[in-house]
C-alpha cells in the first residue's frame, strides 16, 4: 500500500498535539495562589519576657481532595507559624497559645505550640458552599490574616486575646526594664531598652504601691522609628514607701500603646548618702555610726589598699539606730566604712 503526505492533514495533527502539550504543561506549572502578607501579635509577662508570634496563611487543604465539590466542600486553612521568646524568665511552655482566623465572617479555630518555633498548622475544619474548590485560596474565601485573633496564657502571663498587625509595621519590642537605686544621685535609677521601634511616641513612667492604681510620675520622649537597640534612662526621687511598683507605658503616635514587665522595688534597702553620719571623725579609739534600721552585719571597714578590716573591730550598741565602733585594734591611717555600697572615708588618729 502507497503512503501518501497530506501536508494540510499533518500540520492539523502535530498543531493538535502541540496544543495539548503545550495546555498539559500550563496546567502542571502554573502556580498555586497563596496570601503571604504576614501579621504579628506580641505578649509581655509581668515578670520580664516577650511572646512574639509571626503567622502567614498558606494554602487552602480540602477533606477530600479527589471529590467533586458540586454541592460544596469542607476545608482547612494552611497556618504558618514562628514563635519566638526574648527577654528574661523565659517558660520552656506556656499553658495556652491559640488563635481564631475570620474566613467570610466565620471564625475558624486554630491551635499553637506552647513552647513555641517554626513550622506549619492546621485549623479546625469549616464548610463551603460553593463549586470552586479546585481554585480556592485564603482570599477568595475572604480569610483576612488581621482579622487573626490569637489568645496566650502562661507562667505570669494572664489570659489575653490580641489581634494580629501587620509584621512589618509592629510599632515595639521590649528588650529589659530595670530599676536600681544610685548611691551617687540618691535617687532610683530608671533603665530600659528596645528591640525595634515604629512609629513611637513616648514613655510614661508609672507607679504603684499596690499594683493595682497607678499613676505617671514621669515621661520620655522615644526615638520614634529604629531597627536597632535602643536605651533610655532616668532618675526619679527616692519613694518615701517601703514597697514601690514600677512599670512603663509606650504610646505610639496613633495612641495605641503596650506595658513593660512590672518591677517592684524596696526602697527600705536604699540608703542614702546624707543618711549616714560616721563621729567623731577623725576618730581616736571609737567612733559612732549612725543611720535609721542600722545592722552591724552589713558594715564593712576597709584599708586605704581595699584590705578588709571588719573582724579586727568591735561593734556595740548604742542608742536607737546608732552603732559604736571601738577602733583600737587597727593602727591610725585612712579607712573607709561601708554599708549597703553607700562608703564614707574615716579617719583614725591613735
């Protein structure tokens, strides 16, 4: 038998075949569309750590992938999440981490790990009552990531439900917050310092001496926007009350703010320097030293050298917050008499 060509014929055939080929490799590369803006919510304990967590929707996963969604499908949400602890007192676990997304106005639940790190979950199932199952994605099911809701509990750390924002604006991150008396000043030391800063306004320093009423003793102006450490103090006067709570309020320039850890801090244990009265000095065989609450176990004399002296003298009693130091046991020279870090210089002449 004769093969013929029929050029006409032929081109039809491999056009046909090329065409398919060409539709079988668009469908095998075209790419799944995701929603990858992320959100951000940041939890403070009141005992000196951060809970920071990242989350971004990845793609949608049906019940059942291989059925006809004719009569609409069931469906989960694809969460990617990376939780991370800064600061001090860090947990090994918290007792809850967990968040609610809004699909289409339907709050839809997800669960976290309480030690936190990265990785990917999934929320509970929820159900759609469409056809368009093979093109579903976060946003065409009007899964909106700031509409996240994510809820944590932990050691110092008390039940709170936060909304996510978006990750590249997030206006704060605490680094640490302190409170020390100085001697120098005698006044209470105010330190903190920031992990990053967008869109900051200030700092409102605040007290307490209950931890439950506060009020604004002092306030600072922030940097405003860094992506850097950044430090601040201030010195505030000495509290008059034994116990004084302390604790910081960053305002944004929107008005939103978050709270430091709180400090509390025990002002009974401060002495300051105009306390502290050391006479006779010069000073032959005794001197006095007195100061309120004075304990002869925290006084401390050393040599000009730094040589501690303390067992060679003799403390005794005197009256009400006085203390007398009998001195003829060390030769005359320069001292210096210590308490608490507060020194004064003490000269003895035998």
């Amino acid at each position: 038998m004769k093969n013929t060509f029929n050029p006409k014929v032929n081109a039809m055939h491999y056009f046909s075949i090329f065409s398919l080929n060409m539709v079988f490799i668009l469908l095998l590369f075209t790419p799944k569309i995701t929603q990858s803006q992320t959100c951000r919510s940041v939890f403070t304990s009141s005992n000196g750590y951060q809970v920071i967590v990242d989350l971004t929707f990845g793609d949608i996963v049906l019940s059942d992938p291989g059925a006809p969604c004719t009569n609409g499908y069931n469906y989960k949400v694809e969460i990617d999440y990376d939780i991370t602890f800064t600061g001090v007192n860090i947990p090994s676990n918290l007792y809850t981490l967990q968040g609610k997304i809004n699909c289409n106005g339907t709050e839809i639940f997800f669960d976290l790990p309480n030690s936190g790190g990265s990785g990917t979950t999934l929320s509970s199932q929820d159900y759609r009552n469409n056809n368009d199952c093979s093109t579903a994605t976060p946003i065409s099911l009007g899964c909106a990531i700031m509409s996240t809701k994510v809820t944590a509990q932990g050691p110092s750390l008390n039940w709170e439900t936060k909304s996510c924002t978006a990750s590249g604006s997030l206006p704060l991150v605490w680094e640490n917050f302190s409170v020390k008396y100085n001697n120098q000043y005698s006044k209470n030391e105010v330190n903190w310092s920031t992990f990053s800063e967008i869109n900051c306004d200030k700092f409102e320093i605040e007290r307490s001496t209950d931890n439950v009423h506060w009020e604004v003793i002092a306030e600072t102006s922030a940097k405003g926007e860094a992506n850097t450490t950044t430090s601040y103090s201030q010195m505030l006067p000495k509290e008059a009350s034994k116990y004084v709570f302390y604790r910081i309020k960053q305002i944004d320039v929107d008005g939103s703010f978050t709270f430091s850890n709180t400090v509390l801090v025990d002002n009974s244990s401060h002495i300051d320097t105009n306390e502290l009265n050391v006479y006779p000095n010069p000073a032959q065989q005794y001197t006095t030293v007195s100061l309120k609450n004075i304990q002869a176990d925290k006084v401390r004399i050393y040599s000009s050298t730094g040589k501690n002296l303390t067992s060679a003298i003799n403390f005794s009693l005197g009256s009400t917050n006085q203390l007398i130091m009998d001195l003829s046991a060390i030769p005359s020279g320069l001292y210096y008499l210590s308490i608490d870090n507060v020194n004064k210089k003490l000269l003895v002449q035998h």
